[in-house]
C-alpha cells in the first residue's frame, strides 16, 4: 500500500501536467543539468558503436575471428567497471559536474586514438582506456538529473536521459553509412574513431552552463562518509549493492549481446548490404527510442520493478523471434526491429531512477556507477561468448543468451524494494 508521501509525490501540479511537465519542473538550472546529461550520454553512445558498426571492416583488416572481434567489446565492458566505479566516487566527493565533464574527456579522446590503431593489441588497449570514461558518464549524468527531478517525475526524466542513447545510436548508424558508402573500409573505420572527438565540445557546455544540485550538494558534503566505496557493502546497503549488480548484469548482457551482433548478424547471415543494414537498423533504433520515453511513463505509473520485469520478459521474447525467422522473412525481420528495439530499451528507462533510490545522498554516485557499471563488465562476457559460438552456431543461434540474461534480472528483482515515490533530499 502507498504512503501518505508516495501518494503526495504521484499527485499532479498544474504548471507539471501534460506531455512535458516533467521538463518545467526541472526549472532553469534543472534543464541545463539535463540537456548536459543528454548531450553526454547520446556522444557516449555515439563513441560506444564506432565499434560495432566498424566491426566487420576491423575483423577483415586486421584478419581478427569472431572471438576476437567480440573481446574488444568485452574489454571495453569490463574496463568500464573501473571507469563507472572510480566515476562514482569522484562524484561524491569532488561533485557530479566536475566528474562529468572528467568522462566525457576521456571516452572521447581514446574512441580518436582507436583511429590510429596500428595493430589488433594496441586498439584494444585504446578500446579499454575508452572504457573508463565511456563507463562513468551515464553514472554520473544519471545521479546530476536525478537530483534535480522531483519523485513525482523521476522516472520519465531519466527515461528521457536515457532515450540520448538512441539518439547517439542514430547518429553513428548516420555516419556509418555516409562514411562507408564514400570510402574504403579499410579508412572508413577509422574515420568513424576519429568523430569520436565531437564530445569534447559538450565540456565546453557542461563547464560554462551547469552545477550541482544546491540542496544534494550541501547535504553531500555535510556526510563524511561520502564518496566512501566501502560504505555500499556495509548494512543494509550489502545486500541493495548485490542485487542491483544482478539486475544490471541481466539487463546489459542482453542488451549488448544484441548491439554488438545485429549488425553482424544482418550483414553475415542475411546477406544485407551497408545501406540495406541501415535501413533495418532504423527501425530498431526509432523502436528503441520510443522505448525510452514510453518506459520513462511507465516507470513512474507502474512502479520500478513492475516495468523492469514487463520490459524484461518481452526483451526476451522478441530476441527469440527476431532471430528465428524463416530465410525468406527479410520483410518481417524489417518490421520486427521496431518491438525488439523498444523493448530492449524501455527496460533502461527506469534503471537512472531506480539505482538513485537505492542510494544516501552521500554514495548515490559510488553505489549507482558501481553497480550499473559492474553489472556492464560482467555481462560484457555474452557477447563473447556469442563471439565464440557463432562459427558452430551461428550469430543468430548463439543470440540466445541475450534471453538469458533478461532471465537473470527478473531473478534479481525479488531482491530490491520498491522506490516510486522516494524524495532523494
């Protein structure tokens, strides 16, 4: 049963109603902090899928098998667990726009060294360090937003920080087919690492227009265990800490088992050109964010864990039909990328809004980037084992465990509490 504040909190003001009543009630400094945090995620995003798209030029040029090219996606997952952990801290302890703008600096600076790769070993040495800041933006921007949201709106404003990933996602399949279409794909892949530089214009941004919350500033610096990594595994925070790492290991080890192999599989075993994977990419991409943002709704009107395990078990449904079509179904296949991408992508949009509930004031950085970005490198491991199934497989037979995975988070779920409705200061 709701309590008297829950109720209170889901109570609509006037100035806060319609379609974009979550974005007036940010207020000025709250929409700054926002467009900040979307502008970060959606350039994360961006540098995130050089990769993917320029795997199967990659793979040729450097002469790589399925199992290597799907480690360099694993190494970039499971070194952005050490990014989004050490991330986290900084931004307990040194705020969360400093911490911001530390990310987005560094993701993009080594996605641009990628270009220059001269060999397998030194990009995925490049690849890793990309990790790090790759690992904490979203972590940081999340908890930046999250403060300045009401509980009333939480979930659809951080389901609309979440919807920038579709959009860098957009962007990056954009450039994919302009570049590949107009250079040799032994350059082109190293064109797409060297646009990886647009975010640093977004420091320029963060720095000269957006701040802390005031009231999550005071009341963090007023705790001296903030920033404290040892303080998420004391108490009743233990068994918070264990159960989120699950969900985020679920959720991300299907959802990037798909983002890394859809393009492979389209191209490999459905024999699709450049602009013929665009195209399908399309729909899977305006699927996805239009997942976000629907998702974002209803985070807020279901409840967290109510619209993770609906997401969850669709997510896994739609894995299972996607890849399992008849040979001669490319034209459902096309129309299907819409429901697999908006339910792989409504299930993130209350993840911002979930994992900064769970959390004090003074560890909702360390907590959030530590669990959401542990849960990304452990679950890093299914695309490579997709990688290594696909020979005797097939990239669409090996898909499977990104099923799995969203199993994996529902079990999670009996573990964590309810937070609708949970005022953050």
């Amino acid at each position: 049963m709701s309590t008297t504040r829950e109720r209170a909190a889901q109570d609509p003001i006037p100035d806060e109603q319609g379609a974009f009543g979550w974005l007036r009630a940010l207020g000025p400094r709250g929409r700054r902090a926002f467009a900040g945090a979307f502008g970060g995620y959606a350039l994360d995003s961006y540098d995130f899928f050089t990769l993917p798209l320029g795997m199967v030029a990659i793979s040729a040029y450097f002469a790589l098998d399925k199992g290597q090219t799907g480690l360099l996606t694993t190494v970039t997952l499971v070194v952005s667990a050490i990014g989004g952990a050490l991330a986290g801290i900084l931004a307990d302890r040194i705020g969360r726009v400093r911490a911001l703008m530390i990310t987005v600096g560094t993701y993009a600076l080594f996605t641009v060294a990628c270009g220059f790769a001269p060999d397998y070993e030194t990009l995925m040495v490049f690849r890793a360090l990309q990790g790090l800041g790759f690992g904490g933006e979203w972590a940081v921007g999340a908890v930046l937003v999250a403060e300045y949201a009401g509980a009333r709106h939480r979930g659809r404003t951080l389901g609309g920080v979440q919807s920038a990933w579709a959009a860098g996602w957009a962007l990056a399949v954009v450039v994919y087919t302009v570049v590949f279409q107009f250079a040799d794909g032994d350059l082109a892949w190293r064109i797409m690492f060297w646009t990886g530089a647009l975010p640093a214009l977004l420091v320029v941004y963060v720095r000269r227009n957006v701040e802390d919350a005031p009231r999550a500033a005071a009341a963090r610096e007023a705790d001296a265990t903030r920033g404290s990594f040892a303080a998420v595994f004391r108490g009743p925070l233990l068994r918070t800490t264990l159960f989120a790492v699950l969900l985020s290991t679920g959720v991300q080890g299907g959802y990037y088992t798909l983002a890394t192999w859809v393009p492979t599989y389209l191209k490999d075993e459905r024999g699709l050109t450049v602009v013929g994977t665009g195209g399908y990419l399309a729909f899977l991409i305006s699927g996805a964010f239009a997942g976000y943002l629907t998702g974002g709704y209803l985070t807020d009107l279901l409840g967290r864990k109510r619209n993770i395990a609906l997401f969850a078990v669709l997510s896994a449904a739609c894995i299972l039909v996607y890849t399992h079509l008849p040979a001669d179904a490319d034209g459902l296949l096309l129309v299907l990328g819409f429901p697999l991408g908006f339910c792989m992508s409504a299930i993130f949009s209350g993840f911002g809004s979930f994992l900064s509930e769970l959390y004090p004031t003074a560890v909702r950085g360390t907590g959030q980037g530590f669990t959401y970005n542990t849960g990304r490198a452990v679950g890093a491991f299914f695309p490579t084992l997709v990688g290594f199934l696909a020979d005797s497989w097939g990239v669409g037979g090996a898909l499977v465990f990104g099923a799995i995975g969203y199993a994996l988070a529902v079990l999670a779920l009996f573990g964590l509490p309810e937070t609708r409705g949970k005022e953050l200061v």
